[in-house]
C-alpha cells in the first residue's frame, strides 16, 4: 500500500534522500583558529569574545588581557592557514565550570591601521582573482563552483574555496593559477551549507539564512528530523536555497523529542472514562491533542492531561 503524506504526496523516502548531508560533507574543511592547550588554565579576569573570519562567515572564541575591545574593531589572531584579521563581535559572559572555555584563541592584538587598508586592498584584489580563476575552470572544463578567494593578510598564500559533487583533478588549473599571481595557491572544498553560510541570502521564511545569521555552526540535519516533526515530505517544503534540509529542523529537534517522550504519538490508544480512544492528530506547539473513538466522537485534550501509567497512557482531568 502506498503511503501519502498529509498534501496528497506520496511520502518516498527515496525522493527526499539528496536533500541529506552527504557522507564526504560531514567532515568538510573549515577555518578553525589554532586554540591553545585545555591545560593552559585561562585566568578568571580574562575577558574573553565572539570573533568573525568575514570572509567564510565563521565565528569563535579568543581571549585577550589587554585594553577591552569594542565591536566592529578587527583584530590580529592566529588562524589554521596563517595569521589573519578577524571583527570582534562582542564580549561572551563567563561562568564557573563552563567547559565552553577548555581551549580558546588569543587574539594577538588589534589590527593596525596599515593591515586594515591591506585587508581592505586585498578584497579587490580578492575579486580580480576571483574572475581569473572561473575563467580558467572554464577553460579546463572541470566540474565545480568557485565560491569565494581570499588573500591571507601575512602569508603569501591564496585561498580559492569551491563546490562540487564529486572528486576534482585541479592541478592543471594550480599550475595555471601559480604561473599568474606568483604566489602559493590552496584550493580547499566546501559544502554547499558552508556556501550559504559564507554568501548568505533569504530563507523560504523570508528571514536571512541561520547558518549566516544565526548560528555558523552547521549541524547535520537528517530526514528522520522532518519525520518526527510530522512535517510533509516535500523537498520543497523542508529543504532551503542550498539544496538541503533546513537548518531549523535540527534546532528545533530537541522540542520535538522532549514532546514525543512526555505525548501519546498519532495512533496510540489511550484511556479515559473507561473507554479506549485513539491519538488522530497530536499538535505538539500548541500542546494539544485530538483523540477520536469507534462511535466517532471527537475530543481535544491539552498536553497538560496525560500521564504514562502501567504503560498506558490515561488522561488525568478532562479538557476541551
């Protein structure tokens, strides 16, 4: 028997199984900030931030014991490619025992005013590399996207990221690429979340993307997800402009199982009055659930009104 979901759709697992992170992304490269040992015991008195790589999008963690730093101000940390510029985006609260603090950057110091105009300086030239580089994956005709170049302020180094489904053979395309700018080229692979996260857009909510707005922490998103949360299993319905599940699902997960676990799921049978009704519809954001029984009476009960007993569930008080 063919299963349709609740839009007439048939409900294909198949179907919508693209719309998952694929194996090789869930470990996909990123900008992550060289952080000292968890045995180096940062000093209570330490102010610690929120810091911005601007040019993938991605935040983190630094401490700096000198003059406080205000937001917007760029500032001088070491990164897995080299020693960057990055924005401070504000003080982070401290509290005792966090382990959010066992290891964290240190900004070296603030960005002089001569390595904001280069980094300033490099985003043209960022742009002029940019043209150069999709010029010549043209001319190789290789399959992928180029998404962003940066220049490393203090290394002679340029970083050219991209997409692409499948394994590419770039080293023609270096050999091109170093024989042009004169300079060490690294061509790093990124996911399609990380795309959104670094170009950012609107959401199918009208709001900005939440791996660029929200939080840079990509999460794996899974079918099961959409499943459990009863939402249609239309591709355009719970996947965003990335061509994967929407973030909000693994957000939003945890409400949804803390509800299953504390609700009768759509199905079960529960007493009350003595008589055994069934779960038609159980609407978890509301806290409400719509029971039905043989003679085709209807009732609604709140959330509030069930308890597991002698695993069973039963309704306490009656409800409108």
């Amino acid at each position: 028997m063919r299963e349709l979901d609740g839009y007439g759709n048939e409900d294909l697992e198949e179907d919508i199984a693209a719309l998952e992170d694929k194996p090789a992304e869930k470990g996909l490269d990123s900008t992550v900030v060289i952080v000292e040992s968890g045995d180096q015991v940062l000093s209570p008195d330490t102010p610690v931030y929120r810091l911005r790589l601007l040019y993938s999008h991605e935040t983190f963690l630094a401490a700096y014991s000198g003059e406080p730093l205000s937001p917007q101000c760029m500032v001088l940390v070491p990164t897995r490619y080299g020693r960057d510029l990055a924005q401070i985006i504000g003080p982070v609260p401290r509290k005792d025992g966090d382990r959010l603090f066992s290891e964290i950057a240190r900004i070296e110091r603030p960005a002089l005013p001569e390595e904001v105009e280069k980094y300033d300086a490099n985003k043209i030239r960022e742009q002029e590399a940019f043209t150069i580089c999709k010029q010549k994956i043209e001319v190789h005709q290789l399959e992928m996207k180029l998404v962003s170049v940066h220049y490393l302020l203090e290394e002679p180094k340029i970083l050219f990221f991209f997409t692409s489904e499948n394994r590419v053979d770039f080293r023609e395309l270096v050999k091109d690429l170093v024989s042009i700018f004169k300079t060490r080229i690294e061509l790093r692979q990124i996911g399609v979340r990380d795309e959104s996260r670094e170009i950012g857009g609107l959401g199918v909510c009208g709001r900005g993307f939440c791996c660029h707005m929200v939080s840079d922490k990509l999460k794996p998103v899974s079918i099961k997800m959409a499943k459990d949360q009863s939402l249609s299993l239309n591709s355009m319905k719970i996947s965003g402009p990335c061509g994967r599940l929407l973030c909000c699902l693994a957000y939003e997960h945890c409400f949804y199982s803390e509800q299953r676990r504390l609700l009768p799921l759509e199905g079960s049978k529960v007493y009350h009055d003595g008589t055994l009704w069934k779960v038609l519809e159980v609407n978890m954001i509301l806290g409400k659930v719509k029971l039905t029984v043989e003679d085709g009476r209807q009732i609604q009960a709140l959330a509030s009104s069930f308890e597991k007993t002698d695993n069973r569930w039963i309704i306490k008080t009656k409800s409108k």
